[in-house]
C-alpha cells in the first residue's frame, strides 16, 4: 500500500531521510519510534506531500506519489496527480488544527464538500456517522472552544475519516493532551484498527500502545531504519544497542 524507494530528504547539509526504503502492506499498522530528529515525522509529511523529497520516489496503493508517468518516463507530480493522490491519505497532526469558528459537525463537512463534491445533506450525515463513531454524537454543535482536547483530537479523527482515506497517519497524537485523556483517544485509534480496513502508520511516544496495537514497529536514528519486527520482539529483545539505549531511556521515563 506505501512503498518508499531510496527516499532522501536534507535540508541543506542535514540529511534527514538517508536512502529510505519501507514497504507498508495493505491493512497493516506499523509504529514509527526513536529520538527526536531521527526523520519520524518527515515519513509523513512526505506522504501528505507537505515536503518533497530529494531523491528516490514513493509509491501509493501501486502508484508513484511523488512523480506520475510521462512518455514512458517518471517525472515530477504535478498539483492535479498530488491533489488525486492525497485523497487516499489521512492525517491527524500533533495539534487538532480545527477550524475554531466551525461546529465540530462543520468541521467533518468541509473538506467532503468542497473537495469530494458532497452534497450537505449527504456530507452532514457522513460527519454526524463519524462523530457518533469517536463517541461524541452529543457534541455535533459545539465549538472546538467548548471541547476538552481529547475531544477535539477526536474531531480531528472523525474530519481525516470523513474523505474515506485507504490510509491514516498519525503524529504523535497524544502528546498534546493531558494524560487522563490520552486513554480516550487511544480507543478511537484501537477501533479504527479493529473495525475499518485502514493501512496505518503513527509516529507515536506511547510504547505500550504501540506494542499492542501495532503490527510492525520501526525504529528510526539517523534517517535510517535501524531496526524493525513484531512489538513483542522488538520490545522484549532489541538487537541493536542504539535501539536498546533508546528503550531503556523512553521505559524508564515511563
């Protein structure tokens, strides 16, 4: 479903994504960890193609993402082919990014309107379905003002949901909440996981989350995978000492 072929990102001289490769298989759900600055969050935001990359291409449900075929040739996405492309992908940010002067309803209906082309009526019941699903159905008409921030974290997940993405990222999506709410968040992301059909990737702090929901997990230092495998491996057995200082310290803490 995601396919990143010898993807490098820098910023001058700092290399972020070193020569990335990761295959993402349809439906599965992978834990992106490691140290800040290690090119968690870049993964992503390559993916909602909010940075472009310097070299290598990355594939989306069997396409190329980042480039579109051209006489044969690979050349870079124009906006049309990004735009088309980014509506098979879902992002819920660290910080809610919700529109404050929109209900929570609105919110969810926007982008179905004035991207997909939905009716009102067809968009507002497509968002009432979605809030109802992240247990807020009571909460339609308020204001992200009026909401706790678990609450609007689940707006936000609800408004990602609403363009029926093939896959959802998800960055750090607790790390802005108060600990008694990251409980809730984490059992919309649980139930999406259970009930949906959705390829998922999270860069995510929360180790014991990641261990039991996550399929795969990957441990990124340097812009580079250092280490990869099933959470019970990874977590009980680590074979590379950098991954084995970095749990070490992040358990610790915990």
């Amino acid at each position: 479903m995601v396919r990143f072929e010898k993807v490098t990102k820098a910023y001058g001289p700092l290399v972020v994504l070193d020569s990335l490769d990761l295959d993402i298989a349809p439906d599965e759900k992978v834990a992106i960890i490691g140290p800040s600055g290690s090119g968690k969050t870049t993964v992503l935001r390559m993916l909602m193609t909010l940075e472009r990359i310097n070299d290598g291409v990355i594939y989306v449900d069997g396409e190329p993402l980042t480039h579109m075929e051209k006489n044969g040739q690979l050349v870079p996405a124009d906006q049309r082919h990004l735009r088309r492309m980014r509506g098979k992908i879902g992002m819920v940010f660290q910080h809610f990014n919700l529109f404050p002067h929109m209900t929570a309803i609105k919110n969810c209906m926007e982008a179905p309107v004035t991207v997909l082309g939905l009716s009102k009526a067809e968009a507002r019941e497509r968002a009432a379905e979605l809030l109802e699903m992240v247990g807020l159905g009571d909460k339609l008409d308020h204001y992200p003002s009026q909401l706790s921030g678990g609450q609007q974290q689940r707006v936000a997940i609800a408004r990602a949901l609403a363009m029926r993405p093939k896959i959802m990222l998800f960055d750090e999506v607790t790390s802005a909440l108060d600990p008694e709410l990251v409980g809730e968040v984490l059992n919309v992301i649980r139930k999406l996981g259970t009930e949906h059909n959705l390829t998922m990737l999270m860069v995510t702090h929360q180790m014991g989350f990641a261990k039991e929901f996550a399929d795969r997990v990957c441990f990124f230092y340097g812009g580079r995978i250092v280490e990869e495998g099933k959470p019970d491996e990874l977590f009980s057995a680590p074979e590379n000492e950098r991954t084995r200082q970095f749990l070490s310290a992040v358990l610790e803490a915990t």
